[in-house]
C-alpha cells in the first residue's frame, strides 16, 4: 500500500478553518496512477511523505460502533457518504471536488458534520483561496448527497443483504412453469426494488404481507442467468470504508479511502437452477393384525336318501367351510413368518370346535358347502 500526494489543490496560501490554518493542500491517492482512489487526510496537522507504506482496516457503518480515530457511527456514515460522493458522482481527482471533501473531513473530525453553517463558511473561504465559484457548487451537491443518504439509511432501519444473495437457488417446475419463493423479511427495501431479468419471460408476485416474493419463469427453456435487484439504500455493507495506518511513525497521518475504484455492492442477487419435482404419488402404510371369528347358521333340512328317495332319520349334518385351493396355505403357519403382510388361509389355523368352524384369516371370500355322515 502506497500514499502519493501526486498532485495539489493550492500551494503557498492561508485557509483557515475550524480554527486551524493549511498553506498547502495535496491529493492523496491510494496508489500511484489516474484509475487509483483518492485517500483523505483525518489527522490535520500531521504530515504524509510521498510513498508512505501503510496498513490498512476495513470498516462498515454499523449503528453504535466506534471507529478508531473517527468515532461515532453517525460520524462515519457521513464521511462516507462524502467519500461515495467524491468517488461516484464526478471526477475524484479534479481539485475543486477533492478540496470540498477535503475541507468537510476536517470539519468532521472537529465535531461539525451536521452543522452545516459552519461548513458553508469553510468552504467559501476555500472557493477564495482557490479562486474557484465551483467550489460551493461541488460542496452543494455533496450536501445533498449526505443529507440523503442518511435519510436513506436511517429510513431502512440499516439492513443487511438477505442470505439468499449472491446464491444460485433452485427453482421447481409447478404446472409448466417454474417458481421460486424467498424471504424478504429482514430487508424491506426489496419490496418496492425494480428487478432486473435474463430474458422477457420472468415474473413476480410480492406476498399480501410483503416478507417473501415469488419469482415465476414461463420460458421455453429451463431458467438460467442472473436476477438482479435495482441499486438498495440503508443497506450497512454498502457504507463501508478503510483506514489506512502509516507504518513508519505515529507522527504520520492517517488516512479515509477505498481499496479500488469499485462502490462496495448494495444490490440482492441470485442465479436461478431448476429442480424437477416428479408429480405426487399416493404413499400408504401397512398394517398386521389377526383376529377370530365366529359363525353360527340355521339350515332347515329335508334329510331323505338320493337313491331310494327314502327318509334318514338317523343322520347328522355338519357345517364345512369349503375354500378355493388358490385361497389355502398347505404349509402350517409359524408366528411372525410370513409377516402377514398378504392374507392367506393356512390350513393349520383351522379347526372344528363343536360344531363350529373356527378360522385364522380375514381376507379370502369364501363358499360353503353341506356334508352329511349317516350315523
């Protein structure tokens, strides 16, 4: 890590301003070359050669931290917000823009970040000594930034970037089209973003209570791509910055930057799949259970003889039950083997116990046939 003061916004004048005086004031950058970040200084009256090597820590504005040398959180926010501005909304390297942000950390660091009175004085004498009207044009535009994006921020209770984000999430193919539902609860802002899709054939359905969405893909193909949310404010990722720490002596100023020319991301991404899912299929369980019954039957009867149409007094009938063979089990039954799980009739489970037929199963249909013993 290098600092440079390559280049300057004035040299060899007097700007005084919140009660201390600079003669000179240089562009840091984090780096050497046009493409590299400016580094703002947050220490005045400290000095930073050419090519100081540096550590550096990344922080984000998250409600009540502290942030070493800075501060608050409220603090910080508003630094960045000035640093967002620099970079994003202009050239960072032109003087007039640098000086203004400039001049506004210095402000911070002596306690007026929201007095705005004050920093309008700083920077006219700034705009004097810099010969420049477009200097309270440039500290305007920065105001309004700051003042909204805190607005912005404060307005979203500071939330995070669902888990989901930057996931690839899978999709279920659901009466010939597909659908994917996710939770939008711990990020509000993502009800009123606008999406952005692969192709013309994606929808989406926002929840009547507004903490999930629904993504429909009614393409010919399966869905691929990206899906991408519209730039989120209050998002605490997306305020965000580095403290750069000289290495050599404390004598030496730190400094407020980004590592690359990039805004930390504040968009809710995902990269669809999809998952067939097969249609429903009817699921059953089974269940084993043996049971005995009984059953009694009045029969009137003629009892006479077929071959000499003569009367039998002296016989007796018994009741039989007659089963079809595909309907008998010849083997005995054993407890527990078969399982049971299919209903059979075993011949070893029936029996006859005066005069009445006594069986061990309750599925097969069954017949009934009469047999006469001529006592």
């Amino acid at each position: 890590m290098q600092l440079c003061p390559d280049r300057v916004v004035f040299r060899g004048k007097s700007l005084n301003a919140f009660g201390k005086t600079h003669h000179d004031m240089n562009i840091y950058q984090v780096g050497r070359g046009e493409s590299r970040p400016p580094a703002l200084c947050i220490q005045e009256g400290k000095k930073l050669p050419d090519d100081s090597p540096a550590t550096y820590e990344h922080y984000e504005a998250k409600p009540g931290q502290t942030i070493p040398v800075i501060g608050s959180f409220e603090r910080f926010l508003a630094m960045s917000l000035a640093y967002e501005w620099l970079m994003l909304e202009g050239p960072f390297l032109y003087p007039e823009r640098y000086g203004v942000a400039q001049v506004y950390y210095w402000g911070c660091m002596a306690g007026y970040e929201h007095n705005w009175p004050m920093q309008e004085q700083a920077m006219v004498k700034l705009s004097g000594v810099m010969n420049s009207p477009g200097v309270m044009t440039y500290y305007q535009e920065m105001k309004d930034y700051i003042i909204q994006g805190e607005a912005d921020y404060n307005g979203t209770s500071n939330s995070a970037l669902p888990s989901w984000s930057g996931s690839t999430q899978k999709m279920t193919l659901k009466d010939g089209h597909y659908e994917l539902t996710l939770d939008i609860s711990m990020c509000p802002q993502l009800k009123d973003t606008v999406w952005t899709f692969p192709d013309g054939s994606w929808s989406y359905q926002l929840s009547a209570d507004g903490n999930s969405i629904t993504f429909t893909y009614n393409g010919a193909a399966e869905p691929e791509g990206e899906v991408i949310s519209a730039e989120l404010s209050g998002i605490e990722s997306r305020h965000s910055a580095y403290l750069y720490t000289p290495a050599a002596s404390s004598d030496l100023q730190m400094q407020f930057g980004w590592l690359e020319n990039e805004r930390p991301t504040a968009v809710a991404l995902f990269k669809p799949t999809y998952n067939y899912a097969p249609p429903d299929t009817p699921s059953w369980e089974i269940y084993r259970h043996s049971e005995t019954f009984e059953s009694n039957y009045n029969i009137d009867l003629e009892k006479y003889c077929a071959e000499t149409n003569q009367s039998l007094e002296a016989a007796t009938f018994n009741v039989w039950e007659d089963f079809d063979f595909s309907q008998v089990n010849r083997e005995d039954y054993v407890e527990g083997n078969p399982d049971g799980s299919a209903g059979e009739v075993y011949l070893n489970r029936m029996s006859l116990s005066r005069g009445k037929i006594i069986c061990a199963t309750s599925s097969p249909q069954t017949k009934w046939a009469m047999q006469a013993t001529v006592m």
